[in-house]
C-alpha cells in the first residue's frame, strides 16, 4: 500500500488516504492564513484553542506537548511566545512546582474566540453534502480515528457526556459536583464536563 504513488492507488483504501492527507494540508492552510492575520503560529493557534477547551488538569506543558503532538521544550516555546503577548499566564502548580499551569488571560481568551471560524470552510463543504452522506462519512471518520487511536498515532479529546468513565449524576445530592468521573474516580461539576479530556474513552453502543 503506497498511497503516494498514484499509479498503485487503485482501491478505495488508497483514494480516501490521498483525500485525507488534502484535507490536512486545506487545514494546514488554513491555520497559516488566520496565523498571519493574527500574527500567531499554527501552534499557537491550537495552543489558545486546547487552553480554551481542554479540562483545568491538562493545561499545563506537558498536556500542551501532548495535545499538539510535540516536545515538552517545543510546548514551552509556544508558551512562551503566547505569554510575550499577554495571551496566557504561566503559574507553577503549588502543589508541585515543577509543573507549570497554562491559562488564557483575557486577551488570550477574546483571541481564542476570535480563532472559532478557523476550519468553517471545511465545514460549510461537509454542510453541503446530503445528510445521509455526512452520516456516512461521520461514521467511516469515527472507525478511521477510532484505528489511528489503537495504534497510537492520535489522541481523542472529546467532553464527558459520551464516555466510558462519565457517571451522570451519581451525587445528586452534591450540587457542585453530581457527576462522577469512574477513570479519577472523583465527583464532577456540571461545567467541568463540557471540555475536552485526554481520557476519554468512548461508550459502547
């Protein structure tokens, strides 16, 4: 399987890794455009967008390092950058010094909002299509992330309510926290299950 090479792309499986790869470099694209609008990088885009969205645990360098895919000296460079322009605050964890918290200031966080449109292109084009043909490819697209994440080429952040681990009001009789969250095995407030989470495991159906 040589995907590249068009003359051996001659089944489905090698066709749809060729569009894959181009839907890749329109999102590359993309995220260069707004970068130099905003005078951000690429990464520092999806770093103001992983602070926005990811839960209060993993906003630290590592879990940026994670999130994009890089080096924890790279993740500390992106850092760096967005704090020279006021868009995020660095604060060592008290409990353990040596792990340094992320958040978007309010400068951060008006950029962060201003960044949602990045991918709408892509998205008015899947609009586009039939509603059965978006079905399609939703479920074709969730089995080929569901593979790459087996083999460990990517790692699906998505919010609580679909997980394995979620408990929907566990604690009913606890207002800050009625969830339960079985992979920490701690109690979840409301808010906390709307962002995205590195152990998401997906439900069963």
């Amino acid at each position: 399987m040589r995907a590249f090479n068009p003359i051996q792309r001659v089944d489905f499986s090698g066709h749809i890794t060729i569009a894959l790869y181009r839907i890749s470099q329109a999102i590359n694209h993309l995220l260069r455009e707004r970068g130099e609008a905003a005078q951000l990088s690429p990464a520092q885009i999806q770093a103001l967008i992983f602070l926005k969205y990811a839960r209060p645990g993993v906003r630290t360098i590592g879990g940026l390092a994670d999130r994009l895919a890089i080096t924890d000296a790279t993740a500390s460079g992106v850092s760096d950058a967005l704090e020279r322009k006021r868009l995020v605050k660095r604060t060592p964890l008290s409990t353990d010094r040596r792990t340094v918290t992320l958040a978007l200031t309010a400068e951060g966080q008006q950029a962060s909002e201003a960044l949602e449109d990045t991918l709408d292109d892509i998205e008015q084009v899947i609009q586009s299509l039939p509603e059965t043909d978006q079905e399609t490819v939703y479920r074709a697209m969730q089995a080929i992330v569901r593979g790459l994440q087996e083999a460990g080429h990517v790692k699906v952040y998505e919010m609580c309510w679909g997980c394995q681990f979620f408990r929907q009001n566990a604690h009913p009789e606890n207002p800050h926290g009625p969830h339960h969250c079985a992979f920490v095995d701690a109690p979840l407030p409301e808010p906390d299950t709307y962002f995205e989470c590195p152990d998401f495991l997906p439900r069963e159906t």
